[in-house]
C-alpha cells in the first residue's frame, strides 16, 4: 500500500514524495483513512512508528479549506512537553509546504507577545501544552469555541504529568460537535475513561501490544556498582565508537554532574534538561543533530517523541523509576528500521525497577558483568562522603581529646542556650539525612508546565 492509496490529495503526496516516504506504516494506514472520514479516533502505538504523520497527515487536508478567525483556532493539539510540541510544529512545516495553513506554538519557557500576536492574526492549527494554554485562556487571549478538531498526543504521559485535570477542562470549552483523536502507548484505565467520555463511537487501532519494545533495539544490563558508574560508561562509549548516542539521567543533577564529567574526558557531550530555557535546549538539540556533540544526556524530557536520525546507541545512566519510561528511552534508537542498541546500568539497588520492566514488557533482558571492570578514577569519587563514615584524615581528629579549658566552655554554652530555640529545633521537620543533594534540584525531570502529581513527593533510598 503507498500514501496514494489512503485518500490524501496530490499536494499532501507530492510533500510527503519530497520528504523521502513511499510507504505509510502500520499506524498510518489505519488511522488516516478513518480520521479523513471525519471519525473519532482512539491510536495505540509504541514509540518510533509514525503516529505524528498518522493525525498531521489528514489534518493538513481537513484543514485545507476554510478562514481563521482572530483568538479562535480551527484545531488544537495537545502536547506534554515543549519538545514534542515543537517537533509536532516541523512535521506541519514539512509536510504542508504546498498548503496555505497558519499555525501557532503555545509553549513555557519562551516569552507570550509573539504567541498572543500569532492568535490574533488567526491560526489553522494550535499547538499547545496544556499549562500555556489553560495560562492564556485564563488570560482572555484565545477562544476555543471554534475549534473543530482536537488531539490529545501521548495521552499516558499525560496522566503521569498531571495534566489529566486540565485536559479535561479544556475539554468542557471546546465545541461538542468535533472530532477527537487520541493517541497513547498504553491505556490505563483513567485514560479509558477520558475516552470514554469526549469521544464518540471512537475507532480503536492498535499496532503493537502495549509497551513493547522495538525488536531492532539489541538491549543489555551491565551490572556495575554505584562508585563504577561513570568509568563503566565512557568504556562502553569509548569501545563502540559511539558517533551519535543519548545517556538518560534519572535527575537533573545527575544530567549536570556526568556531563561536566564526560567533558572532562575528552567526550563531546551536550546536555538537556527541565531547568534550561527553551532556548538553550534547542540549541542543545539542534548541536546535537547537526554532530557538533556525538553525545547528548539528557533526563526524560527527551524521552519521548523525538526524532533524531541516526542515534545508533541509548544508555540508561540510571535505570528509569517508571517501567514505561524504559519503553520510550530505548525508541530514540532503532527508528525508521534502522538497529539500535541499549544499555542499562544497574546496581543491586535497582533489582525491583528492573523486575518491573521485564514484566511490563514481558521479555527478559540479556545481563552482561564485565570481568575486568575499569576502577573509578578519583573525579568519579562522590564530592561528599556518605554520612556515618569518616574520611580519610578524620580518625586522628577524632581521637584527639578536648582540651580542659575546652571542656567547660562547651558545657556552660549548652547551658546558656535558650530553651525557646531548643524548641524551634524540635518543631522542625525533620530532614531526610539519606539525602545529600539541595531537594529543589534532585527531583525527576519530566519538563512539564503544569502541577506535579503527588507521587513525586516521595522519594526513593540512595
């Protein structure tokens, strides 16, 4: 079957011809035809095959013909982070070359003057994610009763960053008479039930078993210690001759700190994070794409949906605390029937994320323990040592004993102190001492622009 065949007209092909695709895939050939007859739809893909082109592709035509009005978009698109929502905006740039359609990117992170002057002049397609969105309709600044065709993309992520409420809201402002598309690797069952109640008789395609993983991605898990981390990496990078790789942090911090480290070494890494404006992380992004950098770590606000040509190795730094996670950190490699091949440091600490993997996956991952493992070299020694354990020096400070003039100076300061600061010690709360990092900067990094979800709250044991 080729794109002639799905119903899509003669300058949609000629886009897609130029772009470089003959043949739609799985995903494609089922959504399109369906979503140009103007139904509801419900996609169920794994990440890497093709499900942006699977809605773009149909809406450029559905699109193309009919006027913008100021403040009220023709259709919307609902992304879960910046990334994914600019990446959505080229596919429309590529593939609606030959079509006069106006569009708009609603994103954090950049200033709200062009955004608000895009909408007033009237766009075609609205991109957005739902902080920016829900930030400029409370503003007055966009109307969404106009808009007659809505996309929810990645919907399960969605639900992992919160944004289930505000989805929902929206929603309710939007006309009854649409059409809604909704696509998702998995379906919990709360993303079942917003199907169920904003889509009407919804066809439902499915392409592969939810949360698999791509049969061309080789993966492995290399048994290492937390101290052997870092050396372990850079002698996989370095005996692959990596050219072109992503390295997936658990945290912020963590992306920082192992850049930094690996820059050291002589490797050329970038890094991405959720702390970095949206400008610098294009810039990043697009160092990394045009080979400026071989090697780009990143926390999950990279995980999902982007599309980078030619990542032939992912590594997991840290083993991902969400099974799905997995999923979609490994789908930056292997894309478009290429190979890929992935690697997941683990220690004894990470035994049960794994065993959650496997399962959600339902294959086992080939273990590998490398015999002669390099030593970590002094960089590689954490900055602080764990507490309840001296460094080295420390033992002769610690046997050395008080002075008598000491002794009674320290007594008679413990008893001038005041009971009301004892007190106000007391009435604190107490730190978690497992943790050594500043707690503003050691969270998960999911790049969201909307509240964050109760379980981040707590944290897991070093």
């Amino acid at each position: 079957m080729s794109f002639a065949d799905l119903g899509l007209s003669d300058e949609l092909l000629r886009a897609v011809t130029d772009a470089g695709y003959t043949e739609p895939t799985p995903i494609q050939r089922q959504s399109i035809p369906p979503v140009l007859m103007g139904k509801d739809l419900i996609g169920i893909a794994q990440t890497g095959t093709g499900k942006t082109a699977a809605f773009v592709l149909p809406m450029i035509d559905i699109l193309g013909e009919g006027r913008t009005r100021a403040l009220m978009p023709r259709s919307l698109i609902l992304e879960p982070t910046r990334e994914l929502a600019a990446q959505v905006a080229e596919n429309f740039e590529k593939y609606g070359t030959h079509h006069k359609l106006s569009m708009a990117l609603l994103i954090g992170g950049v200033q709200m003057g062009d955004q608000v002057k895009a909408l007033e002049k009237g766009v075609d397609v609205l991109i957005a994610t739902p902080g920016r969105l829900m930030d400029l309709f409370g503003r007055g600044k966009i109307l969404l009763n106009g808009c007659s065709l809505l996309v929810i993309d990645e919907a399960d992520r969605m639900l992992d960053m919160g944004f289930i409420p505000d989805i929902e809201e929206i929603c309710t402002k939007l006309p009854k008479e649409r059409q809604t598309l909704l696509f998702s690797a998995t379906m919990p069952p709360v993303i079942k039930k917003l199907a169920d109640k904003f889509l009407n008789d919804p066809k439902r395609v499915e392409v592969a078993r939810p949360a698999t993983t791509n049969t061309n991605i080789t993966q492995f898990l290399i048994e290492t210690t937390t101290m052997k981390k870092r050396e372990v990496l850079r002698a996989l990078i370095e005996a692959d001759d990596v050219q072109t790789g992503i390295i997936f942090c658990n945290r912020k911090t963590t992306v920082r700190e192992l850049n930094k480290s690996l820059q050291r070494h002589g490797i050329r890494s970038a890094e991405i994070h959720g702390d970095m404006d949206q400008p610098a992380r294009i810039a990043e992004l697009e160092r990394f794409k045009k080979g400026d950098v071989n090697i780009l770590v990143a926390s999950d606000v990279a995980a999902r949906g982007l599309d980078i040509k030619g990542v032939s190795h992912v590594y997991n730094f840290d083993a991902p605390w969400h099974p799905d996670d997995y999923v979609h950190r490994i789908g930056r490699t292997g894309r478009a029937g290429a190979t890929g091949t992935a690697y997941t440091l683990v220690t004894k600490e990470d035994a049960e994320n794994i065993a959650n993997i496997e399962k959600l996956t339902g294959q086992k991952i080939d273990r590998v323990k490398l015999r002669n493992a390099p030593a970590p070299s002094e960089e590689d020694e954490p900055a602080e040592a764990p507490r309840g354990r001296r460094r080295k020096g420390d033992e002769d400070k610690a046997r050395k004993p008080r002075s008598r003039k000491e002794e009674p100076r320290r007594e008679e300061a413990r008893r001038e102190e005041p009971v009301r600061e004892t007190r106000a010690r007391d009435e604190q709360p107490r730190r978690d001492r497992s943790r050594r990092r500043d707690e503003r900067d050691d969270g998960p990094d999911e790049g969201w622009n909307g509240p964050i979800p109760d379980f981040l709250n707590y944290t897991l044991a070093e």
